[in-house]
C-alpha cells in the first residue's frame, strides 16, 4: 500500500503558496487595523516564508 494513500495527496507545486501567503497577508492587514499587532506581524512572517517557499519551488521546477 501506498504510504501517501494514507495522509493524502503528496505536495505538488501549484499555487496553493501563492493563495496562502495571500491569505495570511489579508489577515495580517485584518488583524493590524483591529490593533493585534502581535496577530499582524506573526501573519506578515508566514506570509513571508510562503512566498519565499513559492519561489524557491517555481525556479526548481523551471530548471527541472
């Protein structure tokens, strides 16, 4: 049996990155007007690490 028949699809470069680091730039934009600061830049810094991600994947798979 397939180990990732079990936990679900493998990770495959999409825009899946892209639509989450969107998600959480929204929430961080959200949460600075509500004044949760902390909320805002914790979301601002996995927006960050999403995109970074994204690009990093995008250049490998036009290399490959």
């Amino acid at each position: 049996m397939n180990p990732l028949a079990l936990t679900g699809t493998a990770l495959q470069f999409s825009g899946d990155f892209l639509y989450l680091a969107v998600v959480f730039i929204v929430l961080a934009i959200v949460a600075y007007l509500a004044g949760a600061r902390g909320i805002a830049g914790l979301s601002a810094g996995i927006a960050r690490i999403l995109i970074i991600v994204f690009v990093v994947l995008a250049i490998v798979s036009l290399v490959l």
